[in-house]
C-alpha cells in the first residue's frame, strides 16, 4: 500500500507508540492522519467508533488502541482488560468493513502465546495452549481479534494484517509504578532509590524468567513496514530476537543507572510467563523488518529521558 496520498486512521496515535507511528505515516506522505482522542471518541462504543470511520473516510487504519499494563495491573484488571480490548477491536474491524476500509494493521500482543511456549516463539505456535494466566484476558481478547480479521478477509475482502510486537519500551514509556511494565518500573525504582540514598531496592519474583524487548521507534517502523509491504492473514512476530533474564536485566538497569546498593528478591510475587522470545524469521522475510537499536543503547536514550522528564 502506498501512504502518500492515503488517509490514515490510528486508533491509540496519540499514546507511547502511537506518536511515532503517525510521525513516520506523515512522513510517508499521507494526505490526512485523523488520531481520536479518547475523551471524544469511546472506542469500545460501537455507534461512536462507526461515526468516527464514517467520518474519517480511511483508506488504511492501523489499530494500535490497547488497554494494558504490567502484572500488578493485569491482576488487577482482568474483566476490564479483557472487555475493553475485545469491545474496541470488534468494533474498529467491523466499522471498517461496513465504510470499505482498504486495508487495516492490528497490532496484537507477545501475550497472546501459551504459558510454555517452546522459545524462540514461532507464530504456529500460538494455538498450541492457554496463555501465562496474569495476562490471559488481555492475550485471548487480541488472539480473538485475529480470528475475526482471518474472518473478514474470507469473507467480506477486508485485507486485514496482525502483529504480534513484544514488550516495548523507550523515552516516553509510561512510569507509573502501578501500571507501567517491568523496565520503566525497574527504571524508576533504581533513579529513585539512587538519589535518596537507599541501600536496596525490592523486585519481584525470583529473577529467572525471560523476557524480550523492542525499542519504540522500531515497532513503529515494523507497524509502517507492514502497512506499506505486507497483505496475508498470517500473523507476524515483531521483536528484537533476543533473550534476557529479568535478573541480567536488573543488573543493567542498576548499573546504567549508577545504583550501588543491594537488589533483593520478592520471591513471593509472580513472575508471569517462564520465558519469552520471538522467532522474527517471517517479519525479515515478508516485509523487511529488523531491529536497528540495540537493547544497552535503547535503555540508555530511555534512563536519559526520564531524569530529565521525571519532574515536569
């Protein structure tokens, strides 16, 4: 699909990732990029998301709109995670089919896989079991999403695409410590604890489980990439292909930080799924995505930012 000259729709365009997307959507030459803003538009109203497509006469939308948060939030949340995410895709794909939307990019979670997924995750892998329980409402809501756009594109044409992105981070991430996820929380604890001198700082659960990380602006570029490249009801893996324990990743943060003191382990929280990372095969191979930012590089432009944003 060629973006200059398209109209553009991006649900969530205004949050974390949103920013970038419709920077480089811009820059692709779209003709207009309309970003509804929550306290205009309900995206879990199905009447308010059908005028809003009604309005903005899309010839792509890309579906980025997510409600989410790390495991304290997800724990906290589930019906609502669970209703909120499924309420806004289910209307989005169905408000593009009726105003013939050309095309439309969702953009899914790493969550979506089961609990034990063999690692590197492989998107044939997805079926293969229920996801890590902490965030299964939120995973099963975007994994059902998939399903209706393989649905609608069997049916009604509508060239729908999903992404499965891993856990972002980078300036500008969210940093409330209830529900931010795990590295700008890490992030916050150590500078705080840093600049008041503290002896400790607490992390949650036993440091063995994995995770993978992408920096933001290469998500985005991911999300354009496949705008612009990619037309397949096969869902993709979008990520970094690399691995870190969540105790070397704490190492890193506390040492990128200049935090000297001692990490000690709450063994007694969760440490949600055992382990998490992508195979990025089909991303390199359908439509040209890499990761460009390496992790120490991406955590050092995002500690930079938040001491210099943190008070304002």
């Amino acid at each position: 699909m060629d973006l200059a000259g398209a109209r553009v729709l991006v649900t969530g365009g205004a949050g974390f990732l949103g920013r970038r997307v419709v920077a480089l959507v811009r820059e692709r030459g779209a003709a207009e990029v309309v970003v509804p803003r929550r306290a205009a538009h309900d995206l879990t109203d199905g009447v308010a998301v059908d005028a809003l497509v009604a309005a903005a006469r899309p010839d792509l939308v890309l579906h980025l709109a997510a409600e989410v948060g790390g495991i304290e939030a997800n724990r906290r949340n589930p019906g609502r995670y669970f209703y909120a995410n499924m309420a806004m895709g289910l209307h989005v794909v169905e408000a593009a089919r009726r105003h013939g939307v050309a095309k439309l990019v969702q953009v899914g979670t790493v969550c979506s896989y089961p609990k034990h997924t063999p690692v590197p995750f492989h998107e044939d892998d997805l079926w293969d079991g229920y996801p890590e329980e902490t965030n299964a409402p939120y995973g099963v809501a975007k994994k059902a999403l998939m399903v209706m756009l393989r649905g609608y594109r069997e049916q009604y044409g509508l060239h729908g695409v999903s992404l499965l992105p891993v856990n972002l981070y980078g300036p500008e991430d969210n940093f409330d410590p209830v529900t931010s996820h795990v590295i700008p929380a890490l992030i916050r604890k150590f500078v705080e604890a840093r600049d008041r001198g503290e002896p400790a700082v607490e992390v949650w659960g036993t440091g063995a489980a994995s995770r993978e990380f992408l920096y933001v602006d290469d998500a985005a570029r991911a999300i354009v990439l496949a705008a612009e490249r990619y037309d397949d009801p096969d869902p993709v893996n979008v990520g970094a292909g690399e691995e870190i324990t969540i105790r070397d990743l704490v190492e890193v943060i506390a040492k990128l930080t200049g935090f000297g003191g001692e990490v000690r382990w709450d063994t007694s929280r969760p440490d949600g799924q055992p382990r998490r990372m992508l195979d990025t095969t089909r991303a390199r191979e359908r439509f040209g995505f890499t990761a460009e930012v390496g992790f120490e590089d991406g955590l050092r432009r995002t500690i930079t930012w938040w001491e210099a944003n943190r008070g304002v």
